[in-house]
C-alpha cells in the first residue's frame, strides 16, 4: 500500500469520525447539557447550521464512496479540502450568537477564529482551488 493511498484511507477515517461528531452535536435530538442547548437556541443564523450539517454529512460519504471506489487521489485533494473549509464555514454558523446572547463575545471570537483559519487555508491551498 503505497503512501499516498494509506493517507486518503486516514482522511476517510477522520472524515467519517467528524461526520458522526458533526451529528453529534447539531442533529441528534440527546440534550448533551444546558449551557450546549442555550447556545444552540441563541444562534445567530438559528437552524442554517443544522442545514448545513446535514449537507456537509451527506457531501462526506459522497465523497468517501467516491474515493473507495475510484481511488481518485487529485478529486480527493481538491474536494477534501472544499468539504473541509465547508465544515468550518458549518462551525461558523454554529458558535456565532445572538447579540443578546450570554455567551456573545466568546461565540464572536470563535467565529472570527475560524473565518481566519479559513482564510489561511484557502491562501495556502490556493493552487488546488
């Protein structure tokens, strides 16, 4: 097994493990504690990010069977990391609040976060895109 092949069987691996993380958290209907359901009833973007859950869930075992079946290693490539900018943009939506919200400035700051991690993955991979 080369190298090469060994790394897209760790993404499905990863993938798959945030995928059922990602479900998790914004589509299962377990109340996982108080302070997690206050903040998902104070979204700023209210039920987009279960939305884009379920797309960004779906998009992955897509893309999974994709890689299984045709072993594509560049649709990989350039797909992996649009499905995983995809996840933060999702993680975005998840952590901005309402501005009435207790927890405003912490979800401002997460969502400011990952805008700039999102940013400094797409400059860094922006031949592949």
């Amino acid at each position: 097994m080369s190298r090469l092949e060994m790394l897209g069987y760790f993404f499905i691996f990863i993938s798959i493990s945030l995928s059922m993380g990602l479900y998790k958290l914004e589509i299962s209907k377990r109340v996982i504690d108080e302070e997690y359901e206050y903040i998902k009833k104070h979204r700023a973007f209210g039920d987009l990010t279960k939305y884009l859950a379920i797309i960004a869930i779906v998009s992955i075992v897509l893309l999974n069977f994709k890689f299984l079946i045709d072993k594509d290693y560049v649709f990989m490539a350039c797909f992996g990391v649009a499905w995983g900018v995809f996840v933060l943009f999702t993680m975005c939506t998840g952590f901005y609040q309402k501005r009435n919200s207790l927890y405003y400035k912490r979800g401002l700051f997460a969502f400011f976060s990952i805008l700039f991690g999102i940013a400094g993955s797409a400059y860094a991979l922006k031949n592949i895109f």
